[in-house]
C-alpha cells in the first residue's frame, strides 16, 4: 500500500505538470547563480539534480535551524539525536553522514575527526539567503568528501541599516533570544548576529545551551571587494542515548566549532580569479557520564586550516574552470592521538555548448594528492539539452572518493576499537533526469545508480568479537529514484504555493563477512515530504508541513508540523506547533524525538 501511494504520487506530479500550460519565463529562482569555485551557473542551465530552499521557504515552514529546514527536502535524510539541531547528522540518497559534505559560501567545513560534527556550524537561519543542495556525487567539484552529495550555505549580505530582534519561548522551556543586524556604509558593509537558546529537555538528560555568533563583512567595495566571515557556535547538551547506546542516559557533550575565512573575486578581461583563505577549528568534549567527568572522557581539537585559488576563462569554444586548493588537517586528541593530514587537489573542467548553445557538455576531473593515502583521480562528466526553454534533460557520470576520518582509524573505546588499515572508500555514480519549470510551476524526475566499494561499517566479524570495528567489508549497489513538484497559484490575489517530493532507494549489498554491523545500511527506502504554504489574508500567513519515512530495517512513521505568523508594520507574531498528531518515532539510535510541541515567537525589525 505504502509503494502504491508513492507511485501514485510520482504519476499525480507528472499528470499536474502535463495539465500546466502557462507558456510565460521562469521565474528568478532559475536564474539564481549556483555557487560553483569555477564555472558558475544559473540555477537553469545546471546538469545536476540541485535543489534551493529559499529564505522565503524557510521562513514560511517556521523551522528554526538548518536541519530541520532540510528534513523537507527529497532524497536528504536528517537523523536527529535532540531537538534544534542539537546533534544531527546528514545524509544524502543513502549515503553515510561521513559522506556528505558542508559548505558556507563555498568554503568546506568538513572535520577530520567525525561527520557527526558536519551540522556544528550550520549556521542560524537569520543569516541564510538560500541553501543549496547538490545530490549526487560531487567529487570532480569540490574533492573528496563529497561522496553522495553537498549542501551549500549561501549567507546574506547587507542592503540596507536593520536591526532584527527575536525572541521564542515554548515547551520543554525552549527559550531563543537573538539579535540581527545589517550595517551598510560608502566603502563596507557588514551583518552581525548573536543568538542565545536554551532548553530544559524533552526528557531526562536532553537539556542544552547553545550560542552562536556570526560575522560577515566587505571591504573595499568599490575598489577590489574583500570578503571577510567570522562564524563561531557553542554547545552543551545531555546526550541521552546518543552514539548508538540507547542504555547510556547519562552522556554529555560540549562543543565549539569556529570558521574564519578571507576571500575575493577578480575579473580582468576574460579571466575570473577566485582566491581563498580560510581556517576551521572545532572542540568535542564527551563524557559518559555527566555527573563523573573522569569516569571516561574524551577530548578531540581538530583544525583545518586552507587556501584555494581558483578561476575561470570565457572563450568562443566555451567556459574553463580551473583550480587548486591546499588543505592541512591537525587533531589533538586523548583518545585518537596527535596527526597531521595533508590534501592538495587540482581541478580543470571546460563547457562546450552545441546546437545553437542547447546542448551543454562539461568534462572535468580532480586529481588529489593525500599525505596519508593514496593519490586519487575524479574523473566526470555532465551532459544537459535544453528541449525547450522551460524543458531541460540532464545527466552525469563520475567517480567519488573518500578518506577515512581519525575516529574510523584510531579510535579506542568500550564500544568500538578503530583500524589503523582502513582503505578509503571509491564509487563509480550515475544519474539521468529531466527538469521542468515555467513561473509557477516546477517538476523534476531523476534517476541514480551508485556503486561503492570498500565502503566502511562497524561491525563484529566474528560472533567471539566483544567490541566493534570499522572495517571495508561492504561493496554496495545504490539506485533510486527521486521526484520534486513544486506549484505556485492565487487565492483571491494571494499566494499559495505546494511542494511534493518522493524518494525511493534500493540498496543492494554485493559482499560482507561480518556476523553483526553496528549501523548497517538502514537508509531511506522510501520518502515522502510535502508542505503547503497558504495565505488566507494580507499579514498572515501559515504553512503545514508532512513527512513519510520509512527505512530498510522496515521502521517508518509520519510527522506533521504547523506554523503560522502575523505581521503588523515591523511587528510579527509566530507560533511552530511540532508532531501535531504525537507521533511516537525516532531518527538514529532507537533515540525518541519528542511528541507534539509548541514554540511561540515575537520579531521586531527597526528600520
């Protein structure tokens, strides 16, 4: 029954897109520029299967962080170990969270120690214009850690003098107090942002205190533009259950992730130039129990610290993007040890245009050198035809590549043991699609094929094993299929706007040796997500939000969310009501998320 409403979904997308005949231009979402370091295009001329959530979007589905603004998104699996965004981790169309890459306007904040620290900078939604979500793998792009996917945060500027204040309260003492400010002068501008929020939990345990701050600025604008962003987020949370240990309610964590980056663009007749500077640093403080910090404790300093200079060139035989970045890993840990990682990576790619500049071809390849593993190529390929100006068909083709993080190699606990012999992961990844959009209607169809070798599980090989160990036991064929409707109309001069999206994946594993996996391929099989953003009368607007998730391991479950707002002048008044219908579920770890809840909210913009 579940297969035969996605399937049926998936037709009522197609046969609503044939109804559609408004003929007019796309709208300007498909003329937003997708950040690329080289070769950068309109969101229309793109082929890849990419998706962007607006600041509008998320506004709309009153969510207050990334990851909960990325739940509502095709093909991206978000496993929450909390709430806002407290320990989350990202997956896209099956792959692991150390898989999927994170970017802050182009800039990679991956950490070496573990994915699970991906989401520690994702940054509050104030500060977000739109995020990117590139699916697929994106090696050839952006290098190594991007094996299934990235997610690209794209900050805002500052257009004008705001100050933006807000305040939230609601269940579980929720309580968020930041504060926004946009500055703009002849020669710089600048945004600043703080924000507080605090919680007593939904259970015993799951308490936590975050704060962020956020700095973006520009110098010299009217001369040589120099882009400066500062980002720095603080957490401490109770980790009940968190990392696989159900049993374990009395963990905790403290976190500190920071990111400082320098960059700027420079255009000099057909060359673009773009360097960049930049240093991540993240803190991870775990104990197992809070009460008993020297009981069992770790501590891991990792910090990245990079350089990139890329660029492109126009020419009547089309557009080069060329490239080079060098990145040094350090971590300092009492439970991995102290290493260094060293990554430089070479990239060239050129797009051809044919018939009349309807078909588009772009091969490129990334040639990497690691300190630590072997050098490896990405070579790849994308393929676009524009069938009509609001018709495009697509594919690609490529390799992905990634190195095992120091928790796979070095790790030492009562759980796990890490593998110093660890190979890195590869996968050859294959997608079609076709994408079709005019200006109030969108709709994508893709299909993908993924297959991974040596991919790394934790896993007891022998039944005599008391401990697990992460080895490469795993060859997995990846394939599915991914569906995104998108309609815009009016009522009585409003707008309304619904979103439809499917996802199905079928993991076929092709070898293993291990009597038990810790975390196993327990990814989607299927997905549904859906939102309709209505607006009854002027000022107010409301939007309900649904999700269908169901997992290889047969779990599933349904989630609804609501949320309203009312603006009057600089004025606005919101309530978010959470699992409306109390739906008892969980994301990762047999860890429950928590029932129906709410979280009310007054802005105030001073002008």
């Amino acid at each position: 029954m579940k297969k035969t409403m996605a399937v049926a979904s998936l037709v009522l997308c197609t046969l609503v897109g044939k109804a559609q005949e408004t003929k007019q231009k796309m709208d300007s979402l498909n003329e937003v520029i997708v950040t690329s370091s080289r070769i950068d295009l309109p969101f229309s001329e793109n082929s890849r299967t990419i998706q962007i959530v607006t600041a509008s979007d998320i506004k709309k589905l009153g969510v207050t962080n990334v990851a909960d603004a990325l739940q509502q998104v095709a093909g991206v699996d978000v496993r929450r170990q909390g709430v806002n965004g407290m320990q989350a981790d990202l997956y896209i169309r099956g792959g692991s969270f150390d898989q999927t890459l994170l970017l802050i306007d182009g800039i990679k904040v991956d950490d070496a120690q573990t994915g699970h620290h991906t989401l520690n900078l994702a940054l509050p939604i104030e500060v977000i214009e739109r995020i990117e979500i590139i699916k697929g793998p994106a090696a050839r792009v952006f290098g190594q850690n991007a094996f299934s996917g990235a997610v690209n945060i794209v900050t805002k500027s500052a257009p004008k003098n705001l100050l933006v204040t807000k305040l939230q309260m609601g269940s579980y003492g929720q309580f968020l107090a930041e504060a926004t400010a946009s500055i703009n002068l002849d020669n710089s501008s600048h945004i600043v942002h703080f924000s507080k929020n605090f919680s007593n939990g939904y259970r015993v345990n799951t308490d936590f205190d975050n704060q962020n701050l956020f700095v973006k600025s520009q110098f010299n604008k009217n001369k040589l533009p120099i882009n400066f962003i500062a980002s720095h987020s603080e957490k401490k949370f109770g980790a009940n259950g968190f990392y696989g240990i159900p049993s374990a309610t009395q963990q905790y964590e403290e976190t500190q992730a920071t990111l400082v980056g320098f960059s700027t663009v420079i255009k000099k007749g057909n060359f673009t130039w773009k360097p960049r500077v930049y240093w991540r640093r993240n803190q991870d403080e775990y104990v197992y129990v809070r009460s008993n910090p020297a009981g069992y404790r770790n501590l891991h300093l990792t910090n990245k610290a990079a350089v990139e200079l890329n660029g492109s060139y126009t020419s009547s035989a089309g557009i080069t993007g060329f490239g080079v970045e060098f990145s040094k890993y350090f971590i300092a840990s009492n439970r991995l040890g102290d290493n260094q990682r060293e990554i430089a990576t070479l990239f060239l790619e050129h797009r051809f245009q044919f018939l009349d500049n309807k078909l588009d071809v772009t091969p490129g390849i990334a040639a990497s050198y690691f300190s630590d593993f072997d050098n490896k190529l990405f070579p790849g390929v994308d393929v676009g035809y524009a069938i009509a100006d609001d018709v495009r068909v697509y594919g690609n083709i490529g390799y992905t590549y990634r190195v095992p993080t120091y928790t796979d190699l070095y790790y030492i606990g009562p759980q796990a043991i890490g593998n110093p012999n660890l190979q890195a992961e590869d996968a050859l990844a294959q997608e079609v699609g076709i994408r079709w959009n005019t200006n109030r209607f969108g709709l994508s169809i893709a299909g993908f094929n993924r297959d991974s070798n040596n991919l790394i599980d934790y896993v007891r090989v022998n039944a005599t094993d008391v401990v697990f160990s992460p080895q490469n036991i795993q060859d997995v064929n990846t394939k599915g299929i991914e569906t995104q409707f998108d309609y815009s109309f009016k009522l009585n001069n409003l707008t309304q706007k619904i979103n439809l999206g499917y996802t199905f994946l079928d993991d076929e594993i092709k070898q293993t040796a291990a009597v038990e996996s810790r975390y196993s391929i327990n990814s989607l099989k299927h997905q549904m997500v859906g939102s309709y953003q209505m607006q009854w009368f002027e000022n107010f607007t409301n939007s309900i939000a649904y999700r269908y998730m169901e997992r290889t391991s047969g779990a599933s479950y349904n989630v609804v969310d609501l949320s309203a707002a009312y603006h009057w002048n600089d004025i606005e008044l919101s309530v978010y009501a959470n699992n409306i219908f109390n739906t008892e579920y969980s994301e990762s770890s047999l860890i429950p998320m928590p029932k129906g809840n709410l979280l009310f909210g007054l802005k105030y913009t001073f002008k």
